[in-house]
C-alpha cells in the first residue's frame, strides 16, 4: 500500500493501523518534505515495511515509480489552506487538479488495483477555490473509472468534514488561550460542523477498499457539533468574543449537495453518491436506500448532535476553568 501526503495527522494514523492491526506487507509513504518523513521514520526505527519516496504527486514520472508493485493507494496529498489558495490560485490546480490526474494515470499505467482520494466537505457547493480545485479532483477520480474500465484499476473518493485532533484543531488552540484565562475567538455563535474522530476517520477509509467497486463517493454518517458547546467543553463559562466568519467559510458544513441528494443511498455507516455516468458497471449495494432527494446533508439539519459530556469525552479533554 502507498499513501501520498502520508505524514500529516490522518497518514500517520494510517501508518500506525496498517502496520499494526492490518499488518501490511509493504508500505509507501510519498511526500514531498523530508523532514517529516525523517520524523515519522524515527517512529519505526528498523521496521523492514516502511518505505520513504520523496516525490511530488506533480510529478508523473515520479510516482510511477513509487506505484510499481503498489496494490492499493490512499490518495491524501494536496494543498488544503483556505486563505493560501486565493492568493495561489495557479498552485492549488498545479497540486489539487493536475497532481489528481497524475495519480489517476500513473495508477492505471502501473496496474494499481484500487485507489481510495481523500476529498473535503469544502467540496460540496464550494465557495472557496480550493473547494472547487476538490470538486474537481472529486469528479476525476470517479471519471478515472472510464479511463481504468479495460483495466484492473478502480478508484473511489470519501469525503469527511472535521477530523478531531487533527494538524490545525482549534482545540489546542482554545485549551492554550482559556488556560491563560483569555476570551476565545468565535467566528459566529450559529457555527455547526461535523465531527469524526481520527480513528473513525482512518477506519472508514480503509472500510472503503473492502466496500467499493469503483465510483463510489463515500460520506460517513456522522453527528454534528454546535461550535459553542466545542467551546463549553474545552473551558466551561469562557468568554467568547464573535469576529465573524472569514472569507471563503461556510456557517454550516455540507458534504452531500442537493443535487446529488437524487442519487445518494444510505448503507451501514455511510452514504454513497453514485457517480453521474457508469459505464463501467456500476451498481448501488444490495442493502442501499434511496435518502431524500428533497434533502441535503448539512451540519445543522442533521439528526444527531453531540452534547458538551460527549465531546469530552470523545477528545478526552480535562476542561480548562
């Protein structure tokens, strides 16, 4: 297995349950900064199935090499900083469009059997670019099917929207301010995001290669937070300051549009869009259900919210007071 970007918070998460529980026989890191690979390296100190490639998913050539004798790849590389892509708009697509497609073809020319994208709620109607550079990268990978069709390859994406703990998390940020006894910054009290834990998060993901046939894009049904009780379970009677919502964010997080709610199904632990065209023969699971073509998949319209004890304990958080 190879994991492109696979030495942030959900890679190294990967790392530690495919090395571990799922015991690979080889796996991949590419990346492109050495030292984080030097880091996570130091983690396995002398562990024969780890393996480093110093590439760059721009590069094609470079990851056909990465790819040879890979079955399956997890898909996480790419530029994610909201504010960053408005000013750098030409290297999102450099990274998020054309490195897709790189991945998309290399995997195919090397005979990769499956391949699993990592996309972003900010890819449901987006309003920022880089949730259109993801949007689009989204729509490739399920498309790579028709070019993969007289192949073995099949590609599929999930999409998830906050993952706890992870590398930029509000809430180290919060704990550091409220244990100096300052206000937290809110950006509006109405806030609402999804929540998955990095473990749920790293689980689904590999759920998805057992599940998929290829074109699948894979939601999981997850609970939502209301960004005021994130705050009353970090520090309890805190004072918190609203500064409005920054360019480019959304109130409440989508990861299933309204146009794609008519060919959405719910399964188990998740939902699946079908993809627009299905050449290559795809069909919906055997227990799927049609969700409400009416109805979109939004953090404040969800049916399950968290209460402030549950992200406690969730996050393991001992509140700041």
């Amino acid at each position: 297995m190879l994991i492109t970007g696979g030495t942030g918070s959900l890679g190294k998460a990967l790392v530690k349950q495919l090395l571990g529980p799922y015991g690979v026989r080889r796996l991949v890191i590419l990346s492109r900064d050495e030292l984080k690979q030097f880091e996570l390296q130091h983690q396995y100190p002398g562990e024969p199935r780890l393996r480093f490639f110093i590439g760059d998913i721009r590069d094609r050539s470079r990851l056909l090499r990465a790819f040879h004798n890979v079955d399956y790849v997890i898909h996480a590389a790419a530029l994610k900083q909201v504010d960053t892509a408005e000013y750098n708009p030409f290297e999102f697509v450099e990274t998020n469009v054309r490195g897709s497609q790189n991945v998309i073809e290399a995997a195919i020319d090397a005979g990769v059997k499956r391949v699993v994208a990592l996309s972003t709620d900010k890819a449901s109607s987006p309003i920022n670019l880089y949730g259109a550079t993801k949007l689009a990268a989204d729509r490739m990978f399920i498309a790579g099917n028709h070019y993969a069709s007289a192949y073995d390859t099949r590609f599929s994406v999930v999409r998830y929207g906050n993952v706890s703990g992870s590398r930029g998390s509000i809430v180290p940020k919060w704990q550091e301010m409220a244990s100096r006894g300052e206000p937290l910054p809110i950006t509006d009290h109405r806030m609402t995001r999804f929540w998955i834990t990095l473990p749920q998060a790293v689980e689904f993901v590999l759920d998805s290669f057992d599940l998929m046939t290829g074109g699948e894009l894979y939601v999981p049904r997850i609970p939502s937070i209301r960004i005021v009780d994130l705050a009353a379970a970090i520090a309890p009677g805190a004072e918190l300051v609203e500064i409005g919502i920054r360019p480019g964010e959304k109130l409440h997080e989508e990861m299933i549009a309204l146009d794609d709610a008519r060919r959405t199904y719910r399964t188990g632990d998740r939902m699946v869009v079908a993809p627009h065209l299905s050449g290559w023969g795809w069909a919906p699971p055997a227990d799927a259900v049609s969700i409400d073509p009416e109805q979109s998949y939004q953090s404040h319209t969800n049916d399950r919210f968290l209460t402030v004890e549950e992200i406690q304990d969730l996050l393991d958080l001992q509140p700041v007071r």
